[in-house]
C-alpha cells in the first residue's frame, strides 16, 4: 500500500488495565495528525476478562491461544463498526514483556482481521524493536511527538499515560523529527492502576476504586512507600520498560493494611514512581499531559499536582481524548510503518538506531494455522 499524503488510519489498543478495546480515527500522513476522527470503545465482559488475566505472564500454550480469540473477537466486532478506512493499526494484548530476554508477546493475529474486516493491518509492532535490543515499550512517543507539535507547544513538554503500567514521554517539539537524537525521552515509570486493580478486584471484588473513593478516606503507608522505593528499577536509567507485574510484591506489602490505607499507599506509589521518573528528563517540562484510566481518578490527579515540580494536566485541556490517546498512536503509527519510516528510536526504546517495527497483513493473505469455525465466527461477528 503507497502512502502518498493523509490517509484515514484507525487504531486501536488493549491495554494493561484488561478493561476493553479502544478504537480511533486518525487522518494522518504518518509525520503530521490531519484530523482526529470516530472513536468508539468495547468493554470486555467479566467472564473475557478473566481468560485474559489467566494468560498473563504466559508465553505459550492453552490459555495464550484463548486470549488470543477472546482478542481477534473483541477488536473484529468493534472495528466492523467503522467504515472507509484506507488501513488497521492493531496493538493486540500485551500477556508477558521481557524485554531483557529478549521477548514480548502480544496476542492477536492481524492476519485474521484483515480477512475479517476487508482492510489492510499492521500489526506486532514491538518484536522488531526487542530483536534488535531495544525495550519495545513505550510506543507512543512518536505520536507524541507530533501531538506537543499539533497544540503549538514551543518549549519541551512531557506526556504521562496512566494505563495498568504508568509510561512517561519528555519530548522537545522543535526537534525536526521524533528520531533526532534528543527529540524524545520515554520509558515506564512504575506501576500504574495494575496494582490498586488488583487490590480492589482481591479485596472487595471491585473493578476499579472509583474517583479515588477509598483512597480519599486512608493515610499512607509511608514505610511501604519507602521500601517500595527503593525496589532496584527506579535505580535504572532509561530507557526501561516493565511487565504488568512486575510489581506483584505490592499485594503482599498492602496484605496488613486496613482498605483505605492500602488503597491510598497505591495509589501514592504511582505519583511517587512518576516523581522519580522526572529526574531522567533532559529539562524541566513546561507541563505534564496526563492521559490513561488514571487521569480519572482525583485523588491519584491530587497527588501527581502535590508530588510534582511543573503544571499537571489533563490532555483534554489541550482539546486531545485522553481515553484514545493509546489508540491514536497505533493508527499513526501503521501509516509509518506503511511509508517505511521509523517507530522507535534509542531515546525511546534503547534500540541501537532508529528502527520501524510492525507486520503488514493484506485481507486474503496467508493467515495463521486457525480453527476454520474461530475465522468464521470472527467474519460473521465483523
């Protein structure tokens, strides 16, 4: 497919927060964002829900392959709502990120979509970057990069993703491209909403604390706080990137805790982590665009505006959708890889060079060895 100017690129992502599929429409020529367009988003139901969270961490095997269905499933039925678009960026869903083994696994095979929907996918975008020693995560900052461009930002601004892992992008708009080298510093910063989730889902069989309810009513933990700090990736420079969880301690150093004393302290292990994350930025940032589930939550907000040196806000004060911002960039993404240019680059990943990652998959190409009755079904749904 030749990219010669703007095209109508839809993405999308599921995240670390397994709470559903976000879908976007960008009119991009794969440097500069056009127009932003259609949205939409479907959740995942409890019982899908829980065979994603029994494959995570897995690499292979029973459970991988059910994820991958209740995946391909959920993204041909949202995505079979939208129409006229030129080509599909699908992230798939993040099971196990080992990035110093040398591996990630996202599941979800692009092959069978672009069958199912009649459109072009690019898909995998992470694997060539780990290949060639990079981290594969975070994959957003080029589009950042060209957002901070988009809102007229003149001085180095930095965007911080509040999803399951918290990621954060220190970009300087007057870079001439995102793969300059100094343009762009990113890299997960810690635990995002993964480890709170969790403890609501194990303690009071809640998806989410709600606006921070529960943490509003506690104190933190500050000895936690502290131990947690001094858990050995915060003494890593970047780039750096994590598993969901990679944090799993957390439950057992919250297990004591009253509910609104644990809820508190995790949710003050995010701004906190955040907080050292700064210290590897270039400069100062004039603010911090906040996007991701997080956002959400006010007390989480609260404690990012109380820990932080510069202006925390969310992205929609700069008219951006902080719940598809991740979606976004998978569909300006899939335009770059379809004009040959890169995705990632050693300030955002580590990679040795500037490298662009992702699979092209054509509808009637040659899909993935599949159950014929899981494609028909995946055809029938789209």
């Amino acid at each position: 497919m030749e990219i010669k100017g703007p095209v109508r690129a839809l993405g999308t992502m599921s995240g670390t927060s397994l709470d559903g599929v976000d879908a976007a429409v960008v009119v991009t020529d794969g440097d500069e964002i056009h127009a932003f367009a259609e949205t939409s988003y479907r959740p995942y139901s409890a019982e899908e829900r829980e065979v994603l969270r029994a494959a995570l961490g897995q690499w292979h095997g029973e459970a991988v392959e059910a994820a991958a269905t209740v995946v391909e499933t959920a993204h041909a039925e949202l995505l079979a709502e939208f129409s006229e678009i030129d080509v599909i960026g699908f992230h798939g869903q993040t099971l196990a990120h080992a990035p110093d083994q040398a591996r990630t696994l996202q599941v979800g095979d692009g092959q069978v979509l672009a069958d199912a929907l009649g459109v072009p996918v690019v898909w995998d975008f992470r694997t060539a970057d780990v290949r060639l020693g990079g981290q594969g995560a975070p994959l957003a900052p080029f589009y950042h990069w060209a957002l901070a461009r988009l809102i007229g930002a003149r001085h180095p601004i930095a965007f911080l993703n509040i999803g399951g892992v918290a990621n954060l992008t220190w970009t300087d708009p007057k870079a001439p491209s995102p793969e300059t080298p100094g343009a762009l510093v990113a890299f997960d910063t810690g635990p995002g909403n993964a480890p709170l989730d969790d403890f609501m889902r194990a303690r009071l069989g809640l998806v989410r604390d709600v606006d921070g309810r529960l943490a509003a009513k506690g104190q933190i933990v500050e000895d936690v706080l502290a131990e947690f700090l001094e858990h050995p990736y915060f003494f890593k420079v970047p780039p750096k990137s994590l598993d969901r969880n990679a944090f799993a301690g957390l439950a057992r150093a919250v297990a004591e805790l009253p509910d609104a004393e644990a809820a508190a302290t995790l949710t003050a292990i995010v701004a906190a982590s955040v907080a050292r994350g700064m210290e590897h930025c270039p400069a100062p940032p004039a603010h911090v665009l906040v996007s991701g589930g997080g956002r959400r939550n006010p007390v989480m907000m609260q404690m990012l505006v109380a820990t932080l040196d510069c202006a925390v806000v969310q992205v929609e004060e700069y008219g951006l959708d902080g719940d598809m911002l991740e979606a976004q960039a998978f569909a300006h993404l899939a335009v770059r890889v379809l004009r040959g240019k890169p995705t990632t680059a050693p300030g955002t990943t580590g990679v040795a060079a500037p490298v662009g990652g992702g699979r092209h998959s054509r509808p009637g190409g040659s899909p993935r060895t599949t159950d014929p009755l899981s494609l028909s079904a995946l055809k029938s749904r789209a």
